[in-house]
C-alpha cells in the first residue's frame, strides 16, 4: 500500500471504541464548538450571500456553513489550522444521506477528519512553514481530512476512502493574501475546505476515482507542490492509532486569530488591571516572532479598515482590550475614527521583531513607555487561554456567550441538547433543530 491507502485502510478500520474516551469526548466538545460559531456567524453578510448563492446542492450547504463557523474568528484552532470548519459542515451536510447515523459514529468521523487534516498539515512541513511560503493551511489541508470524515460517515470501504481523499487533493488551495487585499476569502476558506471534502466523499460513493499518489514522491505529489519537495513522510501514518495529533486542536476565547490569543489575554488580565492612565503612554513596543509579525502586527489604520483586518492586528486587540476592557465584537465590528483613545494608542505603537521567538502561538512582550517610566509584560505571566476551555460546560457557556452576543439567545436550547444527547441518538434530528 502506499501513503494514501495506508491512510485510509486507518480510517475504514477505526471505530468509536478505537479511539481514546477522553478524545472522543474532546471531539463531542469542539463539535459543540463549531456548531455555536457557525449558529453565530449565520446572519453575517459573508454567510448569508453564500446562502443564496449557493441553496439547494450539497456544496453549497455546507460551503455556507463551513463560512458561517469561521466568520466570527471563534471557530476551533491548532488542527489543519482550523479543523472544525472543514470536517464539522462536511460531516452534518452529509447526514442528509445517512438518517441512521448516531451521534457517536458522526462523533468518529469527526475525529477520523480532525486526524488526517492534522497529519496532512505535518506531512507538508507544519503551520510555520506552510504560512511562510504564504499558503492558508485550512483550505489546503482541510479538504482531505473533511473528505476522510464525509467518507467514513457514508460508510465507504478503504478504496472509497482513498478516491475521496485523492479526489479532494485537487480542491486545495488558499494563501493569506485576503491579509492585505480584503475580500471575503478568509471566510471562504472555511466553507470551502469543508464542501470541497463533501463533495469529494459524495463523488467517491457513486464511483468516482481519486488517484493514489498525492503523497507520493512524484512531480505533482503534494509534497513537492506545498512543502517545496520536503514534505515529513513519517508524520503521515507514523503510530496511527497510537498518537492522536487530534488532541492538537484547541477552542478560542477571543473572536480574534489564534496567535493573538496570549497577548489578548495578557493585556486583559495585566495591562488593564494596572489600571494605566492611558492619555499619558508615549509608546507600546509589542515584540513578536517574524511569522506572528507578519501575520498579526498592522499598526496602520488605513490596513485596519475592515472588521476582519482588525481581528488578525495584535496591536489593534491590544489597544482595544485597554480601552474597553476586553476585546468585544461591539469593539471589532466599530469603525474607529482618528479621533479616538484607541486610534491614539495605535498611533504610538511598534512592533518588533524577535528572531529568537519560533513559535506561531502568539509567545511576546508589551512594553508600556509612560514619562520616564517604563513596564514589560511578557506573555510567560499568563497562560495560553485556548488551553482554558476544554469541558461541555465550559464550551456551552462560550456559545451561550456567543449567541447573546448576536440576539440569537434563543437558538441555545437546541445546542443544550445536542451536547447533553446520548451517542446511541440519530444524529440527523439534532442538527435539524439547530
């Protein structure tokens, strides 16, 4: 067999009682997750125009869902970079075809989509390396995890599973180029990574083959495509079965990007609890790494003109969260004027980059110049707040968070019961209800 066939003998193979209770659970909570962020993020303009543009096919169901989980930046994080989007809508699309499946095996193939999105993304270098040669890791790895996903949940043998996933290998696609150029892109690759998935499971189930050697050596192998002919072959199929890189995946606390997060959180539970006087700071020097900086570091108003452009600026969260105590969709979705606390706080900001720093998580220091006195907080004082949520209740109280957030209170008791359901229950009534 070769890397593909190796991948999906695994996932025909594995079932509910194959994967570990505590992972099974994890996978039920970003579930959860990902079905309040898309609930969410249904109204928003990006989802509601793919809505229409795409009602009535299978692509275009969970193309608009897979945008609606992602829009609001509170989708799940540390999997293909955002595995929920990708495998959630491509698995609950599918159930249309599938109205006897329980909730614990949509759960499996959920966590059989986490994995492979996962793996795919180490087998082509990593998040570091995939963002540095300027790829969005959702869109280009998530199609062939949700393909995995959407192909166990239809119950396709090894070879079908391999069609799928092959067959997905030509709907990757997606770089950061939205960063600078706007659009509607961030969110499609969402939607997209997850329909791509759907429809090649769809097209595998009526016979369509995929070939067998994306992950192959060859001239037009993925990994001489996205990883620049260095691809990590043994994180592949290296201890399937035995180490669970779907643990990777972590839940957001802030609508923002995930290598935000630790400075978020460090100017909420520091800066702001010094209770600075902010009319007297004369500079805030943020340190980051170079993949953060280049990714998360505008300082310039005129690059912060759009809601998504402001959720992927540490600064701009920075200055936010010292304005108004915490960073708010009210305070994201604001256009600010040059008039404002926060456009001056922005305006004596810098960012510098740190060499040293290596990580995409967000690792950093914020240097608060005020006369003669200046204080360094450093990222070390907190802890990374996607490690925080982790249980049902704690996932709940988010989404209910969530759903108030946009007047939608009422669409949480469906969600209640979906996370309370036993794993034997059809899982296709619940999501209708949602």
């Amino acid at each position: 067999m070769n890397r593909v066939e190796r991948l999906a003998a695994f996932v025909h193979a594995t079932h509910a009682g194959d994967i570990p209770d505590d992972l099974r659970q994890k996978i039920r909570v970003h579930l959860v997750d990902t079905i309040a962020a898309g609930v969410a993020g249904s109204t928003s303009p990006e989802a509601l125009r793919m809505r229409e543009a795409g009602q009535g096919s299978l692509r275009g169901r969970v193309m608009a869902h897979g945008v609606a989980a992602h829009v609001l930046e509170l989708d799940d994080t540390g999997g293909c970079d955002h595995s929920g989007v990708a495998v959630v809508p491509a698995v609950v699309g599918l159930l249309d075809a599938q109205s006897e499946t329980t909730l614990d095996e949509a759960v499996t193939a959920v966590a059989l989509g986490y994995e492979v999105a996962r793996r795919v993304q180490f087998y082509l270098g990593g998040y570091p390396k995939l963002n540095a040669r300027g790829w969005h890791s959702t869109p280009v790895c998530g199609p062939i995890g949700s393909a995995a996903a959407g192909a166990k949940l239809l119950g396709l043998d090894a070879a079908g599973i391999a069609d799928a996933m092959g067959i997905a290998s030509s709907m990757m696609a997606g770089t950061w180029s939205f960063k600078t150029g706007g659009g509607d892109n961030k969110s499609l690759h969402g939607g997209l990574a997850a329909a791509s998935g759907a429809e090649s499971a769809w097209l595998a189930k009526h016979g369509v083959q995929g070939t067998r050697d994306i992950f192959e050596d060859v001239w037009g192998g993925l990994g001489q495509v996205y990883a620049a002919g260095e691809p990590d072959a043994e994180a592949l199929t290296a201890d399937l079965g035995n180490r669970w890189v779907a643990y990777d995946a972590s839940i957001k606390a802030f609508p923002s990007c995930a290598s935000s997060h630790r400075l978020i959180q460090l100017a909420e539970r520091r800066l702001v609890a010094e209770q600075l006087d902010l009319d007297s700071i004369s500079r805030i020097v943020i340190t980051l790494s170079p993949l953060v900086a280049d990714m998360c570091g505008e300082t310039r108003m005129s690059r912060l003109e759009t809601f998504r452009q402001r959720q992927l600026s540490i600064p701009y969260g920075i200055a936010l969260t010292l304005t108004q105590g915490s960073m708010t969709f009210d305070g994201l979705f604001a256009q600010p004027s040059a008039e404002t606390t926060l456009a001056a706080l922005l305006e004596k900001t810098e960012v510098v980059v740190d060499e040293s720093i290596l990580s995409a998580h967000g690792e950093g220091t914020v240097s608060v110049h005020s006369g003669s006195r200046v204080e360094a907080f450093t990222t070390d004082s907190v802890a990374d707040p996607r490690c925080n949520i982790t249980s049902i209740e704690q996932v709940l109280d988010k989404a209910e968070g969530m759903l108030r957030s946009v007047a939608m209170e009422e669409r949480f008791e469906p969600l209640l019961q979906l996370a309370n359901a036993p794993g034997t229950a059809l899982a296709a009534p619940f999501f209708a209800r949602i």
